[in-house]
C-alpha cells in the first residue's frame, strides 16, 4: 500500500480499503472474545458440579466477568470503526485491535488455567476427593485465620503432574491483571493419598494475609545475624517457605517431613544447591530444619533417624564453601530459629506467637495416637470429628500409615483415605 505520512499512514484513497480490512479483524476478535463466555466450554458439566457449590458460583462469576468484560471491549470496537472515516480514526482503531488481541490472550490463559483445573473432576469419583481437600485446605486456614477475625478464601483443589505441590493465592494478580477469585492449588499425583503438602501452600495463603512473611524475615535475620550474616540474609530470603513449612508443622506436626524429604532428596549436588533469589532453603538444610522443629517439641523420635540419614547420605564435604558456612551456622542454631518461627510473639499473630494460636503439641505422635484410641472405630466416620480435628485426623493417618475402616471391612490405608476424603468433601452441588 503506498505510504504517505500526512495522512497516518495511508494515502486518502486506501481508506476504504483500509476500513474494509479492519472491519475483517474486528469481526473476527468478537466473535472469538464473544465465545471466551461460554465456561462450559472450559470445563465439562459434570467437572463444574464436582465443585462445592458457593466456591463453584464464585468462580464461575469471576470468570464470567472477567470473559464478558474483553467481549465488551470487542464490541465497542466494532462501533468505533463504523464511524471512523478519516486515516487517523483507523489508525487509532488499529491500536485498540491489537491492545484486543493482546487483552483476549491474557483472559485467555486465565480461563484455560482455571478450566484446566475444574476439568481435573471429570471423573466423579476423583471430583469427590478434590472436594474433600477443598475442604480441608479452608479448615487449615480456619485454625489460625478465624482467631484473628479474618475469614479463609475458597479453594480449588485440582490434580497434577510433578512432585511440588504449589498455590495461585486467592487475589494474587492474574495474568490479565484481574485477581484470583479462589485459592488454587496444585496436588501431586504422587501425595494424592498423603498430601500434606496441601497445608504447606494454605500456609502460603495465611502468611500472605497476615504479613507473616515478612516479619519472619526480619526475625530470623536479627537473630542469625550476629553469627553469620550471610546465614542471616539467606533466612530472610527464605521466609516465605519457612512460614509455609512452619503452618504445616503447626497443624500437622511430623508427617509432612517424610514426604518432603522425599520431594527434595537427589543427588548431593542437588540437595546443596542454592540458586540465586530462590525462596526454597536448599534441601538440606531445609530437612534439618524441619526435623529440628519436632524435635524442639516432641522431643526424640523418628525425625532423628531422617536427620542421620540426611547427613550420611549428603555430608557437608560435597557442598560449596558458602553452603557449607550457612548450613554450619544453621545447624547450630537450630533451637534458635525454631524459636522464631513458634515462640517468638509476632504482629501477624495479635501479639502473639503462633504456637498459642496452632500449638504443635496437638499433634504430637502420643497426642494423635491418643485422639485415634479413643475415636475408636468412628476416627473416620464421625462428623463430629471431621468438623473439629480434620487436621489432627489427616497427621494421624499419615503418620500411621495403617490400614483404615469403616466398621465393615478393611480396604488399604489409600482406600480408606479415599473415603474419609469423600465424606469430608460430601454430596456435590451444582455450580452453573
């Protein structure tokens, strides 16, 4: 097309042909933003009903919004170029078509995100134990979110490949720049059946909304300081997964340290590494630290012998200088920073530290057999239970490992999860 820049661009007869071509692309992006309304196409029907229906309602609402809100854009558009009739008018147009196109792109991953995730429940039997983690992820945030007057978000629990869980926060900022309706957060396959890793991310949830993080940060760097400071800044950096091991801890006590052991373990040259701004601690320290926590609370136990065969396994000769400085210091401070993290009394927690909110001897290993001796057969059957010690509950059978029942049989303990897990999540409710 000749080009002529006293008029935008175009010369005056191209206009036409211009507006023609544009109307083309209009067309086409109304119609595709037009279709992002539809969530049944997201997701099937019956993965839609798999959702508890409050959370189901909420997000469905959010999505639409979110859909009807670029459709609208699209249509305005479409208006605009009915009345435009000089090159600068289609030039302005043909800006706003492309700020469409990159707008429909970003509603787009946001929608197949979270239609990927609702269409884990496909399968009713599987939609059933999402429901039941659903559950369970807002009763962890309950336990020390309702104590200080704040209310836990909706969860959305889906299924998926690798071996970290993770967590989209509720009003984490999409990739549209509207805010996450729920809390999303990602099971492994491998965990389904344990998935302790379950409270680690709500504890991400929890963190986040009481400005825990930070002020850990701080914490753990004043107190590390005065014996390394490289050991210090790496805890500050390290807060917001030290927090979330922390809430697991609180509210489940040993049983999540088996798993992430296993999660974190590799090769020697792995388990030390440290990669600039990863929040993580490296894996071995990390593992020490965890079992640093229940033995600071429940005294000698199995966690030792993770311990010893961390440190056999991986001994501190194979990591760098600097790794082998902060683990070092680390170690030696281990009561210390256990302190920090339950002890000390923080702004997060009212003044208080969270061990009085969350106190981890609830679930010590003599604690929880004592709940499961007395609940007797009825440990995975009473409602009663379920409502008030779902978390107490969920360390025992970890911790356990046993055969579960129901007063009649006795499936496998991945069996009797199951089922405990579709009674916590209950009858399904339509979410359209």
């Amino acid at each position: 097309m000749p080009y002529d820049t006293r008029l935008h661009g175009y010369r005056a007869d191209a206009v036409g042909t211009e507006k023609d071509a544009l109307a083309l692309e209009v067309r086409h992006w109304q119609r595709a933003s037009a279709a992002l309304t539809d969530l049944d196409v997201l997701a099937s029907a019956a993965a839609w009903q798999a959702l508890e229906s409050y959370m189901g309602l909420s997000l469905r609402s959010s999505l639409r919004a979110v859909a009807t809100g670029v459709a609208a854009e699209a249509g305005g558009l479409g208006s605009r170029l009915a009345t435009a009739s000089d090159p600068g008018d289609l030039a302005a147009v043909r800006e706003s078509l492309l700020r469409l196109r990159r707008r429909y792109e970003q509603v787009e991953t946001v929608l197949d995100f979270y239609g990927d995730a609702v269409n884990t429940r496909t399968s009713p039997r599987l939609g059933a134990v999402l429901r039941g983690l659903d559950a369970l992820a807002v009763d962890s945030m309950d336990r020390v979110l309702r104590p200080l007057g704040m209310s836990a978000p909706p969860v959305l629990t889906y299924l998926d490949k690798g071996l970290g869980a993770s967590i989209l926060r509720s009003g984490a900022r999409l990739w549209d720049a509207s805010l996450s309706p729920v809390a999303a957060i990602k099971i492994t396959r491998h965990n389904l059946w344990r998935p302790t890793s379950l409270v680690h991310e709500t504890g991400h949830q929890v963190a986040h909304m009481t400005g825990w993080t930070a002020e850990l940060g701080a914490a753990l760097y004043e107190r590390m300081a005065p014996v390394s400071v490289l050991a210090a800044e790496s805890w500050r950096g390290w807060a917001s997964e030290v927090a979330a091991d922390v809430y697991a801890f609180a509210l489940l006590g040993y049983a999540p340290l088996p798993a992430l052991a296993t999660v974190v373990d590799g090769p020697s040259s792995k388990v030390f590494r440290m990669s600039i701004g990863d929040p993580h601690p490296f894996g071995w320290v990390r593992v020490l630290f965890n079992a640093g926590l229940c033995r600071s609370w429940f005294g000698p136990g199995p966690w030792d012998g993770i311990a010893r065969t961390w440190m056999l396994r991986h001994p501190l000769s194979r990591a760098s200088k600097d790794v082998q400085a902060i683990s070092r210091a680390s170690v030696a401070n281990l009561p210390a920073l256990v302190d920090v993290c339950t002890r000390t009394p923080l702004r997060a927690f009212g003044g208080a530290p969270l061990a009085s909110i969350a106190d981890p001897r609830a679930v010590a290993p003599a604690e929880l057999a004592r709940l499961a001796e007395r609940a007797g057969a009825s440990l995975y059957t009473s409602t009663y239970l379920q409502r008030l010690e779902a978390m107490r509950v969920l360390a025992w059978t970890v911790v356990n490992g046993q055969a579960l029942h129901n007063g009649q049989s006795a499936p496998t303990s991945d069996d009797g999860v199951e089922l405990w897990l579709r009674r916590i999540g209950g009858a399904a409710a339509a979410a359209a």
